[in-house]
C-alpha cells in the first residue's frame, strides 16, 4: 500500500512538472526574438494568444474547394473567349487586329486555367497523402514591449507559425 502511494505522488510530481505546449511555445519563440530584437535585455513579455492548430485535411479541402470554385469560373470565362473568337472569326468586318487580340486572350486564359488545374491537382493530392491528426501549422500572436533604436520603449506584435516540434517556421 505504502510502495503505490509512493508511486503516486512520484507520478502526480512528474505530471504535474511537465510543461504545457503554451509555455513551450513560448520559452521557444522568447529565446528566438531575443537573438534577433534590438536590445535583448528590454524584453518584456506581454501577453501570448492560444496556439492556434491548423490541421492538414481540413485546410486542403477548403484549399481544393476554393481551387474548383475557381477552375470552374476560368473555364466558364474561356469559352465564353472562345465564343467570341469563333463569332469573330465568322464576321467579315471584324479586323485582323480584333482577332489577334482575342486568340492572345484566349492562349492566356487557357494557361491561366491549365496552371490553376496544376494547382488543384497539387492540393487533392496533398489531401489523398494526409492523415486525420497531421498538423499544418500552430499559429500565435506574441505580444513584447522592447527597446527601439532610439531607444524607446515600444509594444510590438510578432505573428508566428509553429511546426509540430513547436519551434518556429516563420515570425512576422
């Protein structure tokens, strides 16, 4: 009896020590900014929002969704190029010039859809290849105050994006 209550606290101390993903986020994107601020002993911490966790299949599906949407609407717009062109090329009065510039039309908005139709492509297969729990990013807002050149006592925001590991993909 005494050996699991022994154990128990032993296991509610380590639970209890470990740190939450917030605060390694934090302790990660602190010690970044301070490599890179302008006076590192300024630093002051304000406040930090919520990881944010984008998952992989919800982000390409709205991805792939959009790129339908917009595939659909190139296509319409080609045709009805393509109509035109045809009326054109049909209409004696039409100058060669007018056609010219329409088969231009035509050839870029052609490229513009196969190049989109790349782009959709290239997202259904990032949604084939994910897995239910696989994470995009983790996003957070960092709040500091902190010396500027001049020496003034600024707030500034970071924007970061965190990876899986929670160290930093990109700060702006």
């Amino acid at each position: 009896m005494n050996r699991k209550i022994v154990y128990l606290f032993f296991l509610i101390l380590l639970l209890g020590c470990s740190k939450n993903p917030n605060q390694i986020a934090q302790e990660n994107i602190e010690k970044h900014l301070k490599s890179i601020i302008n006076d590192p002993s300024s630093y002051e911490f304000v406040s930090m929002t919520e990881l944010d966790t984008i998952y992989k299949i919800p982000y390409y599906k709205e991805r792939v969704l959009d790129y339908e949407r917009f595939v659909k609407r190139i296509g319409l717009a080609l045709e009805r190029k393509k109509e035109e062109l045809g009326t054109a090329l049909s209409d004696q009065k039409k100058g060669e010039a007018t056609i010219k510039d329409l088969k231009y039309q035509v050839e870029e908005s052609q490229n513009f859809l196969d190049k989109n139709i790349k782009e959709l492509q290239a997202y259904e297969k990032l949604l084939e290849s994910s897995k239910e729990k696989d994470i995009k990013e983790i996003k957070t807002v960092l709040t500091i105050r902190e010396n500027n050149k001049q020496g003034v006592k600024v707030l500034n925001k970071y924007y970061v994006s965190l990876n899986n590991n929670l160290t930093i993909s990109s700060l702006n």
